[in-house]
C-alpha cells in the first residue's frame, strides 16, 4: 500500500509541474477577471499532438462555477511554427486527442484512478464559403467540476499572423449554444497584435 501511495504522490507531481504555466506573456486580451495561462508544445496532456509552439489560454471569470452562465466558457490560441493544415476530420482527431488528454489528467489529480473516462465524442462542419472556419461540437466528461458528460459548442479559425510569423489557430468554446450571450464575449477576445501588418 504505502508503495502505491508513494507511485501516486509521484504521478501527481509529474502531472503538476508539466503542466505549469511558463513565463511566455499571453497573447490573448481579455477582461482582467479572465483566468489565463500559456503552455508549450508538446502539452503534457496530448503529447501525440504534432505540433510546435504555445498554447494561450484565457477563461471566463466563472468558468469554474457549474451554476454560472460563463461556466466552463472559455478562448485559447495555438500559436504554431508550421501550418497545422487543418481539415474537419483533423480538427475532430485533434479535439479527441485534447480533451481525452486533459480529463485522464484532472482524473489523475483527483486521485481518481480507476475511473472509466466516458469517450470524448467530436462533429464539426465547415461553414458554406470558408476554408479556415469549422464549427461543431465536443461531447466530453468534465472531470474537473460536474463530473458529468457535457456538450461544449466549439468555434476554431485557422489563419497565419504576418506579424508573428506564425499560424494561428483559435479556438472559442462554451456550453452555451452560439445564439446565446456569452459568444458575444468569447468572439471579443482577440490576439493583441495586428496579424494583417
């Protein structure tokens, strides 16, 4: 027992320290009661991810709060070296590896190691007239805070930032369907330099 106790102190320290935050200043500009971070590739969570760069991160003030309109509503970036050359089914791939990844590690935190994690199920279409838009939706356990399945209405745009030297690809998520109020915010978060320059 005390041999198993000491494997899971272990793991949740691996868990903990590679997923730190580093010291990269977030691109994304929101309301200063955002929550935010910014990652690294690999993400410690979806090392399968073939990806090169950072990840910027900004969460509604009540992203944690299960009874809040913001709940679990929030806006990241991958910031990438090459062109992610994403397609529909590419996006729905990346989205399982991501979200599969990210509640296996809040389940680990949580000490909760036999927990069967349900399937992360993904759909997303291309909006008529558009190469680099995709909406859809991630079906996925939240194993953070309800830990119950919930339904996360997804907006991404890919594009390439002349200024960065980089491509962009921004993702836009909330429980909320995207006819409803809290897209107004999400859709108001934007990197905080002119791409077009």
């Amino acid at each position: 027992m005390k041999v198993l106790q000491i494997i899971t102190v272990f793991i949740v320290i691996l868990v903990a320290n590679g997923c730190k935050a580093t010291k990269i200043d977030n691109l994304l500009v929101a309301p200063n009661t955002w929550g935010e971070e910014v990652l690294e590739f690999p993400l410690i969570f979806a090392r399968s991810l073939p990806y090169k760069g950072e990840e910027h991160v900004r969460f509604t003030e009540g992203w944690g709060n299960v009874s809040d309109d913001e709940y679990f509503s929030y806006v990241f970036v991958w910031v990438l070296e090459n062109d992610p050359m994403l397609t529909r089914s590419k996006i729905e791939s990346d989205m399982n590896i991501y979200f599969t990844g990210l509640m296996k590690t809040a389940l680990l935190t949580k000490f909760r190691f036999f927990k069967k994690l349900p399937k992360t199920e993904t759909s997303f279409v291309i909006p008529k007239d558009s190469n680099s838009h995709f909406e859809g939706t991630i079906a996925v356990y939240d194993a953070f805070f309800k830990e119950e399945k919930i339904i996360l209405y997804t907006k991404v745009i890919s594009s390439y930032c002349n200024f960065l030297k980089k491509h962009i690809v921004h993702f836009r998520l909330s429980p909320k369907r995207f006819n409803e109020s809290i897209w107004t915010d999400l859709q108001a978060v934007k990197i905080k330099y002119n791409c077009d320059q």
